[in-house]
C-alpha cells in the first residue's frame, strides 16, 4: 500500500536516481560484463521502470576511475563494463542511454569522478596501457590503498576538463555531474601525501587546509568555465557528502556533528553556490530524521536556506538503508523514505530528489515505488533546467 500525503506540485521538480557502474552496483550487472546486447537489454528495463515511475532523469556514472564507460580517446574503456580496461565495447553505453532515456522523457546527467584512478577493487597494476597514469605517474599520488590525481596541480585541473570538454561536445547531455570524491575521505593515521608539495609552492597560503580547498576551488570553476564555453546550457552538479560544516566550527554551519565537507574533503560547496560555479548542489542526506549527529530535518532546512537562482537545492535520499536490520529503527518502521518527501514538500527551497542505488528503488521496499507512483510522483513533469 502506497503511504498517503500530499501529491507533489506539477512544476519542473527533479526526480532522479543515481545509476552506478563502479563495482557494476546498478549496471551493467556483473553477469553482464562483457555481454552488450543484454547490457542494453538491461537498460531499457531500467529506464521503462523509471519512466513507470515518472523520474525525469537519470545521473548515469561514466567514469568512476580515470576510465570510460562511452568511446574517449583520452581514457580506456572500463573493466566494469568490458571485463578488462582498455578492452573495446561493440557499442557507445552512453550513447545508447541518451538516446534511450530521452525517448522516455529522462534527463541524462553524466556522472564524472575527478581523481580516483582505483577503487571498488580495481588495482594501479590493472590499469591499461593506455592509461594517463602510465604516461605521467608524476600526476598521481597513493593514499591508503587507492591511487588518485594529485589536487594540488594544474595539470590534473586541465586533463579533467578535457574529458569533460569531450563529454560535453560530443553527447546530447543536460548535466555534467559530480559526487563527494573530492579529496579523499580520511584514511585513520595517514596524512593525505601533499605536504612538499605544500611546502613547495604554497600560493600565498599559510596553511594546508586553505591551500587544498584552493586546489579544489581552482578546479570547480576551470569544469564551469569550460562547460560554458561549449554548451552554455549543459547544467554542472554536484552531490557532496551531507554536512557543509558543523556549527561547531563555523556560525554558518548546520546543527550537527560530523565529517565535514570544508574540513575533511576540504570542498567548500557554499562558496561555489555562491559563485555560480554550479547549477544545483544534490547534498547525501543518508540519515533518518531524529538522528543526533544528523538529523534529516535539521540538514534538509539547513541546505534549502542556500538555495539560489544560480544554484538548486535537490536532496539525495537513500532507499538502501531501508528494511536493513543494522540501520536505525526508523528505517525498519514505516517509511522512513516517504516521511522525508513529505518533509521535503514542506520547506521551500527542496526543488528535486535523487535516489541511490537504483537496483535498490527498484526492489520497492516498504512499496516506495507504489508510493511514487501513486503519490509522489502520479504524473511526469519536466526536470529543471537553466
């Protein structure tokens, strides 16, 4: 049964869910790799469930580690998709989406991580030969187990604008699209290796922080800049982890206690709303309401305040955490997912949603998928655009 609550309104609302690939978490799936006619198969399943459900986009990742899951002649082709990076597909992934999700009315915003080399199990020694990596190694550092473009240089802000430069001429998208991997999340008793180069070339800066924040800074706006150059209106997004800053710390920041975007990953989101240097901001909000360190209520208020005409504030939700017994009460009771969107509908500012993982949307779990059908979502509007 479908919760009951008010219908949403029929302006231009985002309504999204985040199509994964890195670990093949939403496609292709891992029976799949490699086998491209059930590979479409399987994305035009998924987008007539979508479109069942009336979402109007889609944030398709095609790049989770300095690879391709489209035809680059900068990065090789990913192992998520292929088997083995740098092992050609017999067909353009993401241009079969655009061509798929907008004959159903979707927005395709194409999902782009900035340094991450490896993850998800992928290892430096798996890299194609054709990797930038093995071309300029001096572009990357370790931290932890994983490999990354070193933040601080220019040389990585301007390899990351080619391929969005790429992205951006050559497919018929709505967005260029970012997540939380900025500089990596903190690796316990390991400091992030940039202090020579710190130390080197400091820009005026007296300390680290200030100076990564800066790289990152640097960064945001060369992608704006060249986005604009090309396709004025291809919109530039990003989803950072939930919490700006905790009061705490800064007057400005939310009434929480947790990592922090402007400390830890050190990407200062409300400077770039600010700048105009993005065009919506979709902040993880991965907590129930009520929860102490973080409560929903309190972030999802916090956040819509920073909404502006340059910048929309959507919220990104999380269905994965519901019905898991190891989550909060909140999750296992009712639906925790349907009392956030009525929350939403109540705090001017909150124009969209994007659901993550979208295997898990389309479990309907606790019916959230009966609910946005038949209350939330009951007909298709249009997604924002600028």
């Amino acid at each position: 049964m479908a919760c009951a609550c008010l219908s949403f309104a029929s302006e231009p609302y985002f309504r999204a869910t985040w199509v994964s690939t890195v670990a093949n978490i939403d496609f292709p799936t891992k029976a799949a790799i490699g086998n491209y006619e059930q590979q479409k198969a399987d994305m035009i399943a998924m987008l007539d469930e979508f479109q069942k459900m009336n979402l109007n986009a889609i944030v398709f990742q095609v790049r989770p580690t300095a690879d391709a899951l489209y035809a680059s002649e900068l990065e090789p082709w990913s192992h998520w998709l292929t088997g083995k990076q740098g092992e050609a597909a017999t067909y353009d992934p993401l241009e079969f989406v655009c061509k798929e999700a907008h004959k159903r009315g979707i927005d395709v915003h194409v999902w782009i991580n900035p340094y991450r080399v490896t993850g998800g199990g992928s290892k430096i020694e798996s890299l194609a030969p054709n990797h930038i990596y093995h071309k300029h190694p001096e572009w990357f550092l370790k931290y932890g187990t994983q490999w990354y473009f070193a933040p601080h240089l220019q040389e990585t802000r301007d390899f990351l604008c080619k391929v969005v430069a790429d992205l951006v001429t050559r497919y018929d998208i709505e967005a260029i699209h970012m997540d939380d991997y900025f500089y990596p999340y903190p690796v316990a008793g390991e400091e992030f290796p940039d202090a020579e180069a710190f130390a080197a070339d400091p820009r005026g800066f007296d300390n680290v922080g200030d100076w990564r924040r800066d790289n990152v800074n640097l960064a945001i706006e060369q992608v704006h800049n060249t986005i604009m150059s090309i396709k004025p209106h291809v919109q530039f997004g990003i989803s950072p982890f939930g919490i700006w800053r905790n009061k705490a710390n800064d007057p400005r920041g939310s009434e929480t206690n947790g990592l922090q975007n402007y400390d830890q990953l050190y990407a200062d989101i409300l400077l770039w709303m600010e700048k105009g240097w993005i065009d919506y901001v979709i902040p993880q909000l991965y907590w129930e309401i009520g929860k102490k360190v973080a409560d929903y209520k309190t972030l999802a208020y916090w956040w819509a305040q920073h909404a502006t005409e340059k910048c929309r504030v959507y919220i990104g939700m999380a269905p994965y955490h519901m019905g898991n017994p190891k989550m909060a009460a909140a999750w296992n009771e009712g639906n925790e997912i349907c009392r956030q969107l009525r929350l939403n509908r109540s705090i001017p500012g909150i124009t969209g949603e994007c659901y993550f993982p979208s295997n898990v949307l389309l479990k309907n779990h606790h019916n959230l998928v009966d609910s946005l059908q038949q209350v939330f979502y009951p007909t298709y509007v249009s997604a924002p655009r600028k």
